[in-house]
C-alpha cells in the first residue's frame, strides 16, 4: 500500500512554483503549467471570464447539469462523500450537492484562500453537510481526509479542466483520480466539443481584455512571489486555435527584446517569442471515451446540450480486468 502523502504547506506549495517556473522558463519552448495561473486574482479574474457574452462553456454546463441532474441522481448512491478536483463553483456545486445529497463534500483547490471562501459560502448554504477543504495541487499526490475514508466517493471534475492536459499527462491525472478515489468510486467529468474557430477565440480572447489580465496576471504573480523582475508592458496575451492537436493555446508573446531575472536566475526573449500559459483541449465523443478508459475510467452515461457545445460524462473506476 503506497505511503499516504504528507500535506502540503504553503512552502511546498511555493517550492513547486518556483521550480516550474525557472524549469518552464528555460525550456526550449517556454511554458508554465496552467494550474499556476490560479493565486486568488487568478481565480477571481476566471470568475469573470465564465460571466462574459463569449465563454459559453460556464454558462453551457450549468444549464446541462440543471437539466440532467435526476438523471445524474438516480445513478448515483445517497450518503457518498464527493470529491471536486478544483475549488467548488458557485453556481454548479450545489446544484450536484443538493441533488445527490452526499455525506460529505471535500474541494481540493491549489489556491487556499480563494478555496476558502468558497468551501465557507457552501458550508453556509449547506448546514448539515460535512464541508472537508484540502489545499493541495491535485494534479501531485496528495492524501483524502480521513474522515472519509470507508466513504464511497464521486469524483466531481467540471468545467473541461481536463482539457488544460495534453493526452499524456490527462491520462496519468485520470489514474491518480481512479488511485486516490478508489475502485467502485464515480467520476462526473465535463468536456467541452470542437465547434467553430471563430467562437472558440472569441471565447479565449474576449473584448474586454478580462482573459487578457487574467493570463498576464502569472507574470504579475511570478515578480511577487519569485522576487521576479519582468516589465509587464513587454508582454501580450494571445490566443492560438491548434488544429492538428484540437485545441486552444494561450501564450504571453514578447512584444520586444526582453531580459528579466526570476529568483535570482537571468532570461532573455527576443521580440515575438512566448511563454505558452494554457491549453484547452476539445473533445468529440469517442475521443473523449477513449482519454477515460485509457485513465481506467468506464463511461457509464453521456449527456450534451442541444447544440452539442459540451458534455458530462458519467463513469465508474470499475476492477481491473486481465483479460476482455
């Protein structure tokens, strides 16, 4: 039985920052993994993106689980403790909480203060449910409470966050799910579909420049957190639709010659070259089964909107098999 990781503290936490920071800054192409883009003005300034005209995703799902929840419900057992990889969502949480009436609800969430606040509004809302926040990154081994341990559990995974992985890394981030979760456990999973160019950078590049700040506010983060010394103005938010990998990219592209320093080590960019900061994958359907069955998910029910623009997809880490 593998040893149960130690919790994390805000000095490991800073330590993992620190280190993907200097090692994606120095790579032949430059990248910061995307879960560092949320500190508590990232993820208030996400908050604002899932509100704008052009993110249809936030708005899409919300109104997929409203209408398939009794749906979601009756295969999902009373009194298990579910899981939400990620900080619980205002609007669709408690529309899971209330439907499914669980033991006990455990948001796990990189950034604690924002984590904070939203395990307090729903611990507020929802007075006889055991409200458990773990601070950790969910992407790296991390232990459950005990509290519920003998409980079954459903994983909740919203938003197409999945989508922020490469194939490689949203495969082995689906095992540590199943590991963490444990054979037997559910996983209510959202995905978001390929749909037309124009919409999804419209969607990832809004007119309000609100994914913009967003998306150089990790530059921001990395002068205050790592002594850093990059001149914000040398920067632009860009967003990039990948055909060939099915995906949207964001990058903060050099809008000149620059030279900075981040915990004491030197870099320089020339003008036009970027950090890239973000991918949002989109899935169609067999893609998206065959990602969960490759991370020892089986699906057990698909739900989309009417327009096809996202699904949730319902599965089970059922036991392992030695043969078909």
């Amino acid at each position: 039985m593998p040893a149960t990781p130690e919790p994390q503290t805000p000095d490991d936490q800073i330590d993992a920052f620190r280190a993907d920071v200097l090692a994606g800054l120095a790579a032949a192409i430059p990248a910061v993994p995307a879960r560092w883009l949320y500190d508590r003005t990232g993820s208030e300034l996400f908050d604002a993106i899932t509100r704008l005209p052009t993110y249809y995703p936030t708005r899409t799902e919300t109104a997929l689980l409203e209408t398939v929840m009794p749906e979601i419900a009756a295969r999902v057992p009373k009194g298990l403790a579910v899981v939400e990889f990620g900080a619980g969502s205002a609007t669709k949480t408690p529309i899971l909480l209330e439907a499914v009436a669980p033991s006990a609800y455990v948001p796990v969430d990189i950034s604690g203060d924002y984590l904070e606040d939203s395990a307090a509004a729903l611990d507020k809302d929802f007075h006889a449910l055991k409200v458990i926040p773990v601070v950790a990154d969910f992407a790296r081994p991390f232990a459950l409470p005990e509290a519920i341990a003998g409980t079954q559990k459903l994983g909740f995974f919203p938003g197409s966050t999945i989508g922020n992985f490469v194939p490689r890394t949203a495969t082995d981030l689906l095992r540590h799910f199943r590991e963490l979760l444990g054979t037997g456990a559910l996983l209510l999973i959202g995905m978001d579909r390929a749909k037309p160019v124009e919409r999804l950078l419209a969607a990832y590049d809004d007119p309000q420049g609100v994914t913009a700040r967003f998306n150089l506010n990790l530059l921001e983060r990395i002068n205050r957190e790592l002594d850093g010394t990059i001149p914000l103005d040398a920067f632009r938010h860009e967003a990039r639709w990948n055909d060939i990998l099915s995906r949207i990219e964001m990058h903060l592209v050099a809008l000149r010659d620059v030279e900075f320093t981040v915990a004491g080590q030197p870099f320089a960019f020339r003008e036009g070259a970027s950090i890239h900061s973000e991918n949002s994958h989109k899935y169609e359907r067999r893609g998206a089964r065959l990602l969960l069955l490759a991370g020892g998910w089986t699906p057990l029910a698909e739900w989309s909107d009417p327009a096809d623009d996202f699904a949730l997809v319902l599965a089970e880490a059922q036991p392992n098999r030695s043969a078909p």
